[in-house]
C-alpha cells in the first residue's frame, strides 16, 4: 500500500529510519568512510522555573553506532 | 525601427524628478526552453551523483508504482519507495543505485532531479549482513511494543527490497 508509513511516522522519522537500515547494510569496509557524513550534533540546555540548567551535548554518532 | 527598441522602458527615477532610468518592458511569461535529451540530477545531502546528465531512461521506484521515465515526459512530482534507480545513459550502459526513498522531480524542460538521503550502487552492498539484518529486524517486527515493531517494519520493508534487487 502506498504511503502506509503515513499511519504511525512523520516523513521526517521515516526517511531516518531508511537511510539508516540502508547504511547499516553496507559492506563494512565502506561504512567506515560515512561514519563522520552524518552526524548530527548539537548543544542544548534546559529552562526550569527561569533558570538556565547546565548546557550538555547531543552526538547523533555515537547513537548510531549502537545499532 | 532597431530590433530591441521595445524591449525597454524609461521610468522616472523618483515620482517628482525629472531623471530617467530604462528598465526591460514587462512581457508574458517566455516559455520553457525543453532540453533535447532527459538530463538527469541525481543528489545526495552530502554528494552529487549525477548533475544534468543526459540519459536515455531512469527507472524509478515510486510510491504510485515502478516508473520509467523517457525524453519528454510529462512533468511531476513523484515520492520515491526505497528501491533501484537504473540509469540507462546514451551509450545504452546501465547503472543501478539503490535509494532509500527521497522525490523525483520532472520539469518541463526535460530536466530529471532526483534527491534521496542515500543512494549506492548495488555492488557496495553484502547480502550476508543483510540477511542477518532482516533476521534481527523480522524477530522485533513480532514484538508486542508498538512502536519498535511500526520501526522494525519499516526497516524489514527497506531491507526485502534490498535483499530483491541484490538477488
């Protein structure tokens, strides 16, 4: 059926979802060589009652490479 | 009269002065120039595969079905399934990449523009780790969680159609 992603995912989960099983399912020689492309990386720091809380980092790679 | 007299204007520059400046003569909108052959753009977020390339054919692995698209096709906009994309180029070689979805784009100008999030050629792949992957991800699309079977899934379907096209 076309679309039927549509029932439980965003575009934008599904499209992560592919791209990744589609890395994953490389030769492991050439997997080594896309480990930095597609790292997503970022600083954020949470607000409570108006104070600022400590900043901390998010790595996509290290997420990624559990899997 | 000299060809390009009409293809002007003078305008005042300011509403109350007295200087002039030639701006183009607003016209109907000119039409799209077609290109002879079906170029093809096929773009990864971080690599070009192809930039305006001509080809004879590319076969699409589409959500409204497999399409091949020739010359002069009628422009659209199609949301590609994870699949084979085949390239047939002007000297009849056929390249296939596997995509993990993305959209297909045909301009009136005979432009095809392809972009996926990723895209190899088949040869890159192994069947052993995909096999095991389906393995892994069948057993969690049985699972009672929700939302790992929808995830799980997904993954079973992108790797059934790897698994097909690498056979």
């Amino acid at each position: 059926m076309a679309f039927a992603w549509k029932k439980n995912f965003s575009y934008s989960k599904y499209a992560s979802l592919c791209s990744q099983t589609v890395r994953q399912a490389l030769k492991p020689e050439l997997r080594s060589e896309l480990k930095g492309s597609n790292n997503v990386e970022f600083v954020y720091a949470k607000w409570k009652n108006g104070t600022q809380e400590p900043a901390q980092t998010y790595q996509s790679a290290d997420t990624n490479e559990q899997k | 009269m000299l060809p390009f007299m009409n293809a002007f204007r003078r305008v005042p520059l300011s509403p109350s002065l007295s200087k002039f400046v030639t701006i183009p003569r607003r016209g109907y909108a000119q039409a799209v120039q077609k290109n002879e052959k079906l170029l093809l753009s096929l773009a990864l977020p971080y690599r070009t595969v192809y930039d305006k390339f001509p080809v004879n054919q590319v076969d699409l692995p589409t959500e409204d079905g497999e399409m091949g698209i020739l010359k002069d096709h009628v422009p659209m906009v199609q949301c590609l399934r994870p699949g084979v994309v085949s390239i047939t180029d002007e000297s009849s070689a056929v390249s296939k990449y596997f995509v993990s979805g993305g959209f297909a784009v045909q301009q009136p100008s005979n432009e095809l523009s392809v972009t996926a999030p990723e895209a190899f050629k088949l040869e890159e792949f192994s069947s052993s780790v995909v096999s095991e992957l389906l393995d892994k991800y069948r057993a969690d699309a049985a699972s009672s969680d929700e939302k790992v079977a929808a995830e799980a899934s997904v993954r079973v379907g992108v790797l059934e159609a790897l698994s097909s096209a690498l056979k």
